[in-house]
C-alpha cells in the first residue's frame, strides 16, 4: 500500500472520530442554547444529515483501506477493524436514515407506537454506539 494509503488509514479514523463528537458533544447543543427550539431542530436535523453523510463517506473510505491491507496480508477479509467500521456504519444507517424519518412523522403528530422523545432515545443510543465503535477504531489505528 502507497505510503499516502497508510496514513490516511491511519487518520481518517480520528478525523472521524472528531467529526462525530463535535456534532453530537458540542454543535448540536449549542443550537439550543443559542437559537429558538423551532430553529435549533432544523439546524440540528440539517447538521446531523451532513455527519452521517460523512459518516458513510469515510467509512467506505476505511473499508476500501481495511480491504487492501486484508488482500494484501493474505489473512481473513473480515478483520477487527472492518468490523468497527460496518458497525459504526450501520448505527449511521439505522439511526440516521432509518429513525429521523419516523422523528419527523412524531413530531408532527403523526408517529406509530412510539413517541418522539423514545425515538429519540434510540436515535442517541446508535449515535452513541456509533461514537464508541469509532472511538475503538481510532485508538486501534493510532496504536499500529
């Protein structure tokens, strides 16, 4: 793998890292306290389709690095590392693309079994989840 390959597999991962906790940590609660709750919610919805679109991004990204380095050792295709990202990825997917929808329907007034505020629990969870698996990935790469 080219010397430039190596370093963004090894990067890419803290890039991300940083990515998600300063959507979730840092931005997405300052809208609230800066903005009204009506404004705060849009900006927040716009800013976290944003972080799962990079979510998805990189982690496609970090799967086509993680398979090289697989091909290339000649060990299994499923390592420890591919399994962080598909993990984190899926989180993206079921949280992002899979409960926002249903969000939006709640919170309107139109939502199934369950409230926005419990969807909304889950939303936080995979988004949590999602930020450890990344987390693990990160110290892995940076380890080695």
């Amino acid at each position: 793998m080219p010397a430039w390959a190596e370093k963004l597999r090894r990067w890419a991962p803290g890039i991300w890292l940083g990515v998600v906790l300063t959507v979730g940590l840092l931005a997405a609660p300052a809208a609230f306290e800066a903005l009204a709750r009506e404004q705060a919610g849009a900006f927040v919805r716009a800013l976290f389709g944003r972080e799962a679109a990079t979510s998805l991004m990189l982690g496609v990204l970090l799967l086509m690095l993680e398979r090289r380095v697989a091909a290339r050792s000649g060990g299994s295709q499923f390592s420890a590392n591919m399994m962080l990202v598909a993990g984190a990825m899926l989180c993206t997917v079921m949280g992002y693309y899979g409960l926002q929808p249903a969000m939006e329907a709640a919170r309107l007034g139109q939502g199934g079994a369950l409230s926005f505020g419990q969807l909304h629990a889950l939303s936080l969870t995979l988004y949590g989840i999602k930020a450890l698996l990344v987390a693990a990935l990160s110290l892995r790469a940076s380890s080695g």
